[in-house]
C-alpha cells in the first residue's frame, strides 16, 4: 500500500503593521524611504552630536563662570533648529517631485488610483512628519535650558510652531521647483533676480520717502499677527497647487483653485476695515495686490489652450458658471480677463482711499493699475505671435519682463540734467512702452505728491492699442471657448425631445 506524502506549507507570513492601515498610501511608501535616507540620519545624528558638544560646553562655562552660557545655549538651540526647519527640509524636497519624472514613475503611481494631489501631498507630509520627529528629538536641549536661566515656555512653542510653519512653506516651495523643466529651474531664479533689480528699487525707495504706507496703527498687533497666518496659509497652498500643477494630466484643470487662492487675500480687507481700521485694511490690500500681480505672472505665461472638458465643467452651472468661467480657463486671454478683473477690485480700494502712494489722488492709482494691466498682457501678446515657442514661454516670459526691468532700472537711475539726446530720446520711449511706462510712473507717485502727466496722451494710445491686440490675438481662444458652450447648450435641448 502507498502512503501519501505530506509536503509541508510554509506559513504566510504575519501583516507587518508598522504603520496603521488608515494611512495614506503616498505618505507611508514616502515616509519609510526618507527615514532610511542619509539626509534624515546625518541630520538626526549630525545635530545630536551638535547639541551634546555645545551643552557640554555651556556647562564647563557655567562652572567658571567665563561667559554667558545662557546666551549660548539658546543660540545653538535655535540656529540648529532653524537650521533643520529652515534649510535641511526644503533642500531635501528639492529633489521630490524630480525623482518620480526622471525615473519616469508618474504613470505607475497614477495607475494604483493615486490622484496628483495624493502624491504631491504624501510627500510634502511625509518631509513635515520627518521635520517634526527631528524637532522632538530637539526638545529635551530645550527643556535643559532651564538650568541656565528663565526660559518663556509660551514664546518658545510660538517660535517653534512660526518655523514650522515657515518649514510648510518653504518645503511646499521647493516641490514646486522640483516638477519644473530644468531650463525653467536655471533661468526663473536669474529672471526673478533681474526683475528684482529693476523694480526693486522703485518699491523699497518709494518705502524710503515714507510714499507707501503700510504700517499698522498701533494697538493691532494680534490682528496682524492673525492676518500673517492667513497669508502664510493661502502662500503654502498655492504653491501645493502649483507642484499639483506640474504632475496632473492636461485634462484637469487647476487655475480656479489658484486664481481663488489669491483672490482670498482681498477677503481679509473688508472685515479689517470694520474691525481693525483703515492702515490695516491698507496694508494688507498691498499684500493683495503684490499677491495677485505674481500668480497672474505664473497664470498669465503660458500658451496652453482650454480642453472641451473645462469649458464644460463651468457651463454646465448656468449663465453664472460661464461667467466666473471664463475668469478662470487656463490659457492667457482668460488670465487677462482675469487680470482686468482684480485690477478694477483694487481700483475700487484706491476710491476709497484703502490703497495709496504719498498724495497719490484715486484717479491717480486707477492709472498705474491700467498701466499694470498693460504690464502684465503685453508680453504674453508678443509671445503669442510665436506660437513654436512651446513650454518655454513663461521662461521667455521671464526675460521679457527683466529686460523692461532693466532698462526701468536704467532710466530711474539717470540724472536729468545730464542726459545726451540719445538718453533722453530713450527715456521717452521707456515711459510709453506698457512695462517700463508702470515702474517709471511708479517712482513719482510714490516719493512726489503731483502727478506727471507730460505722457498721459501716449500712454493712453498705448492702452488701447494693447487692449486691441490681446482682443485680436485672443478672438481665437475665445470663440472657441464660446462655440463649447453654445455646443452644450444645444445637447441640453435636445435631451427631452429625445
């Protein structure tokens, strides 16, 4: 008789539950990897064996008696731990969203039902867990700081939850960065340091002469301290939606999200002006505008045309939907709508006198925020005339801006009385062209009281002829985005006689 043989089965293996099953996916895959990586275990020790050598040494200073070790201490804890938060973190996300494109891992990752959004933000929480394991790992130096001195428990946390924060925001930076091309990544930082310098020093001057004023009055400090946060906040997420932005397949369409996000910052104007009073209200209507001036500039440069998808999406809500639809299409002829639209919100501000250079009048401020449009379009109106340009256009963008920035820079910066007939002639044009026409009409309102109206007439043909460009160039785009909604239109009629 044969007897059967038994071949034994190796057991299955126990379910690791190192990390809870209700945690997002994206964000544990990421966690495990960083806690291995050697940017978290040479920082965890490297700042470990930092902190032991300057207690020691604080100590031995104690017992003689030298010097203040109560001043060292809270230098070295606070610049490590600024240092971890501030720079270690960000520099780390630099190479966040660069490895998954590199390695060319996006398409898998979005076919285990992994949105864009998951991914970016598995990411951005994982680097903010790690941050947060590297801070309490940090806590007992600070709570040994009590031995050499008084230590403001409640200033402490306040400090440390305000890096925090600036961690959110600068690690949510650089993912952005990381998802841009790298002639993009090269050329935008040199882009932003040459308009810098072009505009910068009609800001900060006009700051100088006491022109414009957005100083708080005094006793809102907690209101101020509140509207920092708020800020703060709107800053982080927009720039989660542009990392978001740099992933997402063309069929979604994320400019409603970021154009709202910046929209938010006029929100806080009114209710300050109630509660808080008018510099407040003043003050953070700047911020609104300078807010909106840099997403309309990463809005506004780009040639992408809509999808039949997104015009439908705001159609289908009705004559108010396609209303704040065509706000909000990508593509620039929208974003100049757009643009066209928080311009005349602020002019509405500069009425009542809630925004203001020096003795700047409202009729004064409605100009420079025509010429601003102006500004804003021009360039992309050039641009759309090489539709070849592709994906380098906001690169080109860029450069066109800091090339009327210069040359602002240029015109500001020379005497009057100096000036050859060749300079002057420059100085004329500068002043009629739509960029530099608003940073040299910037300086005088903001230091001088009187307006300079000796190039109303040329700047205002100037106005127009942009505004008839980006009309013709965008008639295209539009008639498009109107053939769509006409098109559902007629699917909604004919569904019931069907």
């Amino acid at each position: 008789m044969s007897t059967a043989v038994v071949i034994p089965v190796a057991e299955a293996p126990e379910p690791r539950f190192d990390f809870p099953t209700w945690l997002p996916p994206m964000f544990v895959k990421e966690l495990r990897q960083g806690l291995r990586t050697r940017g978290f275990v040479g920082s965890m020790v490297g700042f470990q064996v930092v902190m032991v050598v300057a207690f020691v040494w604080a100590f031995a200073v104690n017992i003689f008696g030298e010097s203040d070790a109560q001043g060292t201490v809270n230098g070295f804890f606070w610049g490590v731990l600024g240092i971890m938060l501030l720079v270690i973190t960000p520099l780390r996300a630099m190479a966040g969203l660069r490895q998954e494109i590199d390695a060319k891992t996006l398409d898998l990752l979005m076919l285990t039902n992994l949105t864009s959004w998951r991914i970016v933000l598995g990411k951005w929480t994982s680097l903010l867990a790690q941050s947060a394991l590297l801070v309490l790992a940090l806590l007992p130096y600070g709570l040994v700081r009590y031995f050499f001195g008084s230590v403001d428990l409640l200033q402490d946390l306040i400090g440390i939850a305000s890096m925090y924060l600036g961690c959110g925001m600068l690690t949510a930076v650089a993912l952005w960065v990381s998802g841009l091309p790298r002639l993009l990544r090269i050329g935008l930082p040199i882009g932003l340091v040459l308009m810098a310098q072009g505009m910068g020093g009609f800001i900060f001057g006009g700051m100088a002469h006491g022109g414009m004023r957005i100083t708080p009055s005094s006793g809102s400090g907690g209101a101020v301290a509140w509207l920092m946060v708020f800020d703060c906040v709107l800053l982080l997420l927009f720039c989660l939606v542009q990392a978001v932005r740099r992933i997402a397949p063309p069929a979604e369409n994320h400019s409603p999200l970021a154009r709202g996000l910046a929209l938010l910052t006029l929100a806080a104007v009114p209710v300050l002006y109630i509660f808080d009073g008018k510099e407040t209200a003043m003050g953070q209507l700047w911020i609104a505008v300078v807010a909106l001036a840099l997403v309309t500039i990463i809005e506004i440069s780009s040639l992408r045309r809509p999808m039949s998808v997104h015009v439908r999406t705001w159609w289908r809500r009705g004559r108010m939907g396609g209303w704040v639809g065509r706000l909000v299409l990508p593509g620039w002829p929208s974003a100049a709508l757009f643009t066209a639209f928080w311009l005349a919100v602020a002019a509405v501000g500069a009425s009542m006198e809630l925004i203001k250079l020096s003795s700047a009048s409202p009729g004064d401020m409605a100009w420079l925020f025509a010429l601003l449009w102006a500004a804003l379009v021009f360039p992309m109106v050039l641009l759309s005339f090489a539709p070849n340009i592709g994906r380098q256009a906001p690169l080109v963008y860029f450069i066109l801006q800091a090339a009327f920035g210069i040359l602002s820079l240029f015109i500001g910066n020379t005497s009057s009385i100096r000036m050859s007939e060749t300079v002057k002639a420059i100085e004329w044009l500068a002043h009629l062209l739509p960029v530099s026409s608003f940073w040299l009409q910037l300086e005088p309102l903001a230091t001088h009281p009187a307006y300079d109206g000796r190039y109303f007439t040329g700047q205002a043909v100037m106005l127009v002829v942009v505004a008839a460009l980006a009309v013709w160039r965008g008639w295209g785009y539009w008639s498009w985005v109107h053939a769509q909604g006409a098109s559902l239109r007629q699917e909604k009629k004919a569904v019931p006689a069907g």
